[in-house]
C-alpha cells in the first residue's frame, strides 16, 4: 500500500468526475458521474470499502491514456440489496450476473462504456488474474494497493505472467482456465510480454 501519485491521482480523479455516457441511463433526466455512483455506495455503510480496479489502474501506473470504459470497481460489505436501491434512485440501469463466484454487476446497456464491478469477500479478497491488472486504488485514502507486489512494475513494463506467489495448478483451476487462456492470449495480442513457461503451462493445462 502507497500513496498514489499525484500525476495519477490528478488523471483518476478527472476521470471519475466525468458523466457516466448515456448508455448507462434509462430514465429522462438521470444524471451522475462515475464518482457520484462511488460515493453513493461508499455512504451507505461506515464500513463499506470501494476501490476502483484493473485495467484502469494498470494503465494509469504504466503512462497510458485512460477512459470510463476501463472503469471497473469493487466493493465490500454492501449488501445485493442496497447496491440495487442506490442505482435505481440514481436512476441507472443494472442488470446482475448472480451465476460467477463473485457477484458481478453491469451498469448500461453497452459494453463499452458501462460501469462494471463486483463484490469481493473480504475474507477471500480479490482473485488475482495477474501482478498488473491485480492493482487497485482505495477511494478512501486514495492509496495504491499493489497485492502481488509485482503490479506496478510489470505495469510499466507491459508484462502480462502468472502471480509468482501462487501455485499455477490452483490459479488455472476449475471454471477460470477458458477465462484465463484468453486473457493470455488477448494481452499478447496487445503487445504484453508473456513468459515463456507461463505460456506453455497454460496452453498445456487447457489441453489436459
């Protein structure tokens, strides 16, 4: 955990004080930014803790240029319930994917610009794809968090690898490998470096 750069924490808060893109509405009159929404769920519980997540973060560490479709949230201690009223009063369509692990919630009707996020358990945290899309900022303090402690430098080196911390049979198990072979494949696809024994296991472990 660190203090988030000022140069970040400048890009962030910008960012989060743009208007959530029209797609995201589906009453006359609904108006909110992305910080609005946080903020609304952040007040709904003392305890509640929201951090914003992923690709967002990742690039805003490695120099890139960011938008609200990198958007991705995550939050603890807020109950299905609330987090529906909050939406609805702030007149935002939601829909639910209730099916994963994690609860997952999608903001707007196009995906390219919807607000997304998901509940963590505290208990279990957040699961770790890899060390750079792993990095999260916590709206409270505006800190960085960086899990893996690997994060920010294989942010800014555009390298894509499997947590050096964990056991890569349990990473790739059960319903995550398809998920997990195509992010792979999609961050070299983009230019990410891959390490070569990260890219034969999971080719190998998909084929079992």
């Amino acid at each position: 955990r660190r203090r988030l750069h000022w140069r970040y924490r400048d890009k962030l808060n910008a960012l989060l004080d743009a208007p959530i893109p029209e797609s995201c509405r589906y009453r006359p009159g609904a108006c909110a930014t992305f910080r609005a929404v946080l903020d609304r769920i952040l007040a709904s519980d003392d305890a509640a803790q929201v951090y914003v997540a992923g690709g967002v973060v990742r690039d805003l560490v490695a120099g890139r240029d960011v938008s609200g479709a990198d958007i991705d949230i995550k939050f603890t201690r807020v109950s299905r319930q609330r987090l529906r009223a909050i939406f609805d009063d702030m007149r935002l369509a939601m829909r639910v994917d209730e099916q994963k692990r994690y609860m997952y919630f999608f903001v707007g009707c196009d995906p390219r610009v919807q607000l997304e996020g998901s509940a963590m358990d505290p208990a279990r945290g957040m699961p770790v794809e890899s060390p750079a899309n792993a990095l999260m900022v916590d709206l409270r303090t505006m800190d960085l968090l960086d899990p893996t402690g690997r994060g920010v430098e294989d942010a800014k080196a555009g390298v894509w690898r499997i947590p050096p911390d964990m056991d890569p049979e349990e990473w790739f198990a059960g319903e995550s490998a398809p998920r997990l072979l195509w992010r792979m494949i999609k961050f070299r696809l983009r230019g990410f470096t891959v390490p070569r024994d990260d890219v034969v296991f999971t080719y190998r472990a998909f084929v079992r």
